[in-house]
C-alpha cells in the first residue's frame, strides 16, 4: 500500500491544480491564457512540472484576510471594512427579520418560565412530602 502513496499524492495534485484552473476566473490568472494553463496542467501532471507551475505562477494568490467579507460587513472607502454591529444595512435587515416574530417568542419564553415554575413547585411539594 505504501508504494501507491506516492502515485496517489501526485494524481491528487493534479486533480487540484486541474479544478483549481478551472474554477479560477479569467481576471485571476497571471502569466498565460487559462486554456494554455489547462493544457500544461494536462500535459506535463505526470511529472508534477504543470501542476507546480500553477500553484506557484498561474494564479493571482491573495494575502490572508483579503477573501470575501461575510454578508454583515461592508466596504468602506474610508477606513476599510465595517463590523456589522457599525453597518446600518446589517441592522435594519435585523429588525425586518426580527418583526412580527418577536411576540411569538415572547410568549413561548413566557410558557417555558411557566413550565419551569410548575415543575419546581411539584418538586418542593414532593420534598415537603418525602420529609413528612
């Protein structure tokens, strides 16, 4: 089994590089067209040579952090981003979601305190009980 190890690093390698490729998008790729990309992963995947070449010189890599911001946060053009508790749009959706909801949660909150005061009173009883 250890001397497919080497065999399946190497199919997994291109594998990546290959779907890499083809899932970057057109303004990402530095150097060559994406299609001679795709044919050099293809042609030389054996010898880890396309592959490699892809991973270190095809694509435009991004420092950590400069991904997409979640959906809270917004761009801005003055201090960078914004945490969503700071950004307005974040906070009126809030309250559209939180509208007609929030006396149904109420209430429910109101039966399980309820709830919870019944079962400790039959508790206390059972104790008042039990010591008699």
């Amino acid at each position: 089994m250890l001397r497919y190890l080497p065999f399946l690093l190497v199919l997994a390698l291109w594998i990546y590089a290959f779907i890499d490729c083809l899932n970057t998008p057109e303004e990402e790729v530095r150097g060559l067209p994406k299609v001679v990309w795709v044919i050099i992963i293809l042609l030389f995947g054996e010898v880890l040579v396309g592959p490699v070449a892809w991973l270190v010189a095809g694509k435009a890599r991004r420092a950590p952090g400069d991904g997409a911001a979640p959906s809270a946060w917004r761009r801005d053009q003055r201090t960078g981003f914004v945490a969503p508790d700071d950004n307005p749009e974040f906070l009126k959706s809030l309250k559209k979601d939180d509208q007609g909801g929030g006396k149904d949660d109420e209430a429910l909150l109101r039966k399980w305190e309820a709830d919870l005061q019944r079962r400790e009173d039959e508790l206390k009883r059972r104790e008042r009980d039990d010591e008699a």
